[in-house]
C-alpha cells in the first residue's frame, strides 16, 4: 500500500483490502489475518476491533497510514509477522518475540496441553515440570500459570534467546517458575530423579532440509531449527538427560517432525523408556512423544 504525503483520512476497508491484496501476492498465507493483525497493532485494536471499525466504516489518519506502509513492505519481504508486532500469541499468553528467539507455533500448544495434563494427575502437591531449550519460555509459562501449585524450570543457553525468555517470565510475573541459563545436557542436577515432566521442543530439522517458509529460513534462529544430520541429535540428549532426571513414574514429552515418530520411539526404548506413544496435532500429523520412566 502506498501512503500519499498529505493526503486525508482514508477509508478502512479500502487500505486493509490494498494490505490483503499485497500479501497474497507475496505469498503469505493468510493475508486476511496478517491484514487485521498489523491493522490492530498500529490502531490498538484487537482483531475484532478491527472488524467492528469495518463495519461501521472506520478511518486510517496519514500518519497510521504511513506506518502501516513501513509494516506492510516488511511482511511483503516476508518479515515474520510476530517480529512486525513484537508479539506472539500462545495459549492464554501473549509473549514478546523478535530477532533471536524461535517464534512459538500453534501446534506446540499440544506439547504444552500434554505436559499441563500431566502435571495435573501427578500425585504429589508440587509435581516438577521442566521446560528445556525454553526459548521464548511459551511451555514454562503455560505449565507454570495453567498449573499453579506447580514447580517450574525453564532452561535455556542461547545468550540471544535467554533475553527473550528473561523479558516473558518477567512480563507474565509467574511467581512458581525459575529461569536457568544453561544447557539442556545437564542443567538442574539438584533435580534429578524428582521431575514428574521433562517436556521440550527442541531443534529436529535435518541439516539437509532446508525449510520452504522464508518466515522460518531467514529469520527464526538456525540453532532452535536444526538438529543434527538426521534432526535427531538433541533428541537423543533429552532422552539421557530426562532418564536422570524424572522420578519413577516420571514422564518425557517431546514435538518433532511428522516422519520422526518410529526413529524417536526406537531411541526412547533403547534407553530405557516405557509407554511410549505418539501424539497428532490437529491436521493429524504426528507432533509430540511421550514415555514414560
């Protein structure tokens, strides 16, 4: 879209149908929503906001107007939209994202959904969860807020990634979750046989499968994506590293990719894991596994 120096107020629905129209041909994917989306960020509205002033047939003044063309020319070069915003929606939280951090997916809420079901039928007063390779800290800070009388670590070593975790912990103010900068490997070793869930969504893309999206390729941070030659590396880690640390009982639960399931059950059981099984998100794709100690 294209701001005139000194032009009125323009009609809503005609810049956000320039917006949509821009988007798609850049191929983003939704552009309807990523339109309402950067329309409420510079208006302060919610998406139904942005709805409603459509409705009654809102106005866009110049000088929104013009930041809405900065934005817009951004998310054309496939900027992704979170970093335009500065915010991320997870669950019930909004979480700060930007340069550095890996930007939390829909379907990593079913990660979170397993481990907070978790938390809630453990048999003890205060069941230990752990969030390893936090990132933006998304799973902490659901299993820490949706399970209060929970003890939650969240654990993270990328220096860029750490700030944004620090910020969202902070923001959220969850009084029974602990940040720890350090490496999955061997964070926490005060804690080790106590954990009721090791939960984690760490890098599983092979080195050779460079990801379509220019959103995921150009921006999200290379080590939250990659893991190894087969993706599997860190896998392979967490598994070792949450036999220690679970207690009996105790439960490990990670998001891969769909054609990892048979590759990461066979890992799991060659260390001594049981009850493994497979979890789909909601387009029926295999996302999160978990076992049992």
């Amino acid at each position: 879209m294209n701001a005139t120096p000194g032009a009125a107020a323009r009609p809503l629905r005609e810049i956000r149908r320039e917006i949509v129209r821009e988007l798609g041909a850049a191929g983003v994917v939704d552009p309807e929503v990523d339109a309402d989306l950067l329309l409420g960020h510079v208006l302060g509205l919610s998406r139904g906001g942005v709805q409603a002033k459509l409705v009654v047939g809102g106005e866009v003044g110049e000088a929104d107007a013009a930041v809405l063309t900065g934005l817009v020319a951004r998310r054309v070069r496939r900027e992704p939209l979170q970093h335009l915003t500065g915010r991320a929606a997870f669950r019930s939280l909004e979480l700060a994202v930007g340069p550095g951090v890996f930007v939390p997916r829909p379907e990593t809420e079913l990660l979170a959904q397993l481990a907070i079901d978790a938390l809630h039928a453990a048999a003890e007063p205060e069941p230990i969860g752990l969030d390893l390779g936090s990132g933006s800290g998304a799973i902490a800070l659901s299993m820490a807020t949706e399970v209060p009388h929970a003890r939650v670590w969240a654990v993270e070593n990328s220096p860029e990634a750490f700030g944004w975790t620090r910020r969202n912990v902070e923001e959220v103010g969850a009084p029974n979750l602990e940040l720890v900068f350090g490496d999955l490997a061997d964070a926490l070793p005060e804690l080790e046989g106590r954990v009721a869930v090791v939960a984690s969504n760490p890098p599983y893309i092979p080195l050779g499968a460079i990801p379509r999206d220019p959103e995921v390729r150009l921006h999200d941070p290379e080590r939250a994506l990659y893991g190894g030659r087969d993706g599997l590396d860190v896998v392979r880690v967490l598994s070792r590293r949450g036999l220690r640390l679970a207690r009996p009982g105790g439960a490990l639960m990670i998001e891969h990719g769909e054609a990892q399931s048979a590759e990461i059950a066979a890992i799991l059981v060659a260390d001594g894991w049981h009850a493994v099984a497979h979890h789909r998100d909601l387009t029926g794709r295999d996302r999160v596994t978990t076992a049992r100690r």
